[in-house]
C-alpha cells in the first residue's frame, strides 16, 4: 500500500509518499509559504497573498504526489486552521483545487499523529516524551510505554511564527535580552509543571519539526547546554547573521523563537539532552492510512 499525505501549517506545506505500516519514504518535498498572520493581531486571519500562494502549493503538491501512484491522498491542517477566522474558506479552495476534502486536524488529532510518525523510526523507543514544534503550536506526548495505554497529549499555542510575531516584532534586528526575557517567561508560564508530572521515567526524550532539525544541524548535540548557548548567539544577531551562520533564510526570523522554546521545554522538563528525528504527523498518518488500507 502506498499512500501520500499533504500536511498544511502555518510555515510551510509539507509533502510525503510513503510505502507499507512503517512509512518507509518514496517521496518528500516542502514549500514555505507562511500562511500565518506577519503580525500580531487579535483577528487570525490567512491574508490574500498567502492564501494564493497557499492554494497553488497544495495543487502543485497534489498533482507530484498523483504522479508517484499512491492508493490515499490525504490534505491535512493543523494549527492555524484551528484559529483562523477564514479557515473553512481556505479548505473549500482546497477541496475545489484537489477534489479532495481537507481535514482540519484537533490538537488531540494532531499530537496522536506525531507519536505515531516518530515511533516509525527504528531509532525511537518507548518511554518516550516527544515534542513537537511548528509554527503555530507545541505538540507534547508522552508515551508510558510501546503500546497506546497511559499516553498523555496535549497542544499549546507556542508556535515559532506565532511566538515571533507576538515578542520579536522586529524581525531583522538583534532580539534585547528583555524580549526574550518576556517570551521566555510566557512559555514558561504556559508549560507550568506539567512536563515534570508528565515525562514518563527514564524516557528517550525526542524533538521533531523543522527548527529542531536546524537546530540538530548548527549543534554538535541536542543538549540544554548547547541549545541556550546557541539561543543568545542567535538573539544577538541580525537577521544577515543568522543566515551567515547557517540559518536558512525562510527560517532565520523564527528560529530565536523556537530555541527559546526548546530552552524552555529542557528547563521545565529537567532535560539534559534530546534526540532528533524527521519523522512526525505526515509520517504518522501515512503509516496509518497503509494499515487501514492493509
């Protein structure tokens, strides 16, 4: 069995072809096309030119998964289209483009799907606590053990792109220890104690999703240490510097935002050190159509 999934966030449009229950990769390619709001506002709202180029995204991806042969296609959305007041729009002009209907996804939905992706990779193992950050919300799972039994999920609103355009204005300029401090505090705030009540003992903690993987390339390891140290020497540049450093450009406006987070995720969590991997919901979901289909 072979199946597709096109997974739509805030930051880019994400696509996978995959084969059989464990999402073995046929295919995968992204677009960045940061359908979120550029500014903090109080109405979430896709802006026109966003939702074009969102729109023709997902039709192109269609029609490059539809040449790869798949049994399912499935158009997923996630957390911006949980808040966006034109959220049901933006899925018609999906379903018109494709013929097919796209599913907004519930934060229980979303973080279920993630697990299921990470737990593909043959490097991952239960106890686990998986976190998973995009650009417009924080997925966190714990996973007591191999099965579905005592698994706890929960989402939160700490995006990157939605943390940045709240606390980092300036995308540009070099982030003062003050707004960062503001952020931090914020996440902080959000997290509470419910990482220590949570991680299951003695659990492979892992992070997935685009920042983390930049920040896995920038570091020699996924460590507290290595994180916070690279979070104030990426807050201390400017926009040309991140990208010097490594940054891509699309990302180079967010990527303070999402090492705060992790910061805070290790600090919250007493977390020393974190694996990476690449797989998370369209890898979840993929494995699961297969199955279904199986």
């Amino acid at each position: 069995m072979r199946s597709a999934v096109i997974d739509i966030g805030s930051n880019s449009i994400k696509l996978l072809v995959a084969d059989g229950v464990n999402a073995t990769p046929v295919f995968e390619t992204i677009r960045e096309t940061r359908l979120s709001p550029n500014a903090e506002s109080s109405r979430e709202r896709i802006d026109d030119a966003a939702f074009s180029a969102g729109i023709n995204a997902v039709r192109e991806l269609f029609q490059t998964a539809r040449n790869h042969s798949p049994e399912k296609i499935a158009v997923v959305g996630t957390s911006l289209f949980r808040t966006a007041e034109n959220a049901a729009e933006f899925a018609r002009a999906v379903e018109s483009a494709t013929g097919t209907p796209m599913q907004i996804l519930s934060g229980k939905e979303e973080a279920a799907l993630v697990a299921a992706g990470v737990l593909t990779d043959e490097r991952i193992h239960a106890p686990c606590a998986i976190f998973d950050l995009g650009g417009g919300s924080l997925e966190f799972i714990a996973r007591p053990e191999s099965s579905d039994k005592g698994v706890f999920e929960i989402s939160w609103k700490l995006g990157a792109v939605r943390l940045s355009r709240k606390f980092f204005p300036d995308t540009k300029a070099p982030i003062s220890r003050e707004r960062l401090a503001n952020l931090q505090a914020y996440v902080r705030e959000k997290l509470g104690d419910v990482l220590l009540k949570q991680i299951p003992r003695a659990a492979q903690i892992v992070f997935c999703g685009g920042a983390a993987g930049i920040a896995e390339r920038l570091l020699p390891e996924l460590s507290s240490e290595a994180i916070e140290m690279l979070l104030h020497k990426i807050c201390a540049g400017t926009f040309a510097e991140r990208v010097a450093l490594g940054v891509p450009e699309k990302r180079a406006d967010i990527l303070p935002a999402a090492l705060a987070v992790f910061a805070e995720i290790c600090a919250a969590g007493n977390i020393s050190r974190a694996a990476y991997t690449t797989r998370n919901l369209r890898y979840g979901l993929c494995a699961q159509l297969n199955s279904a289909a199986g």
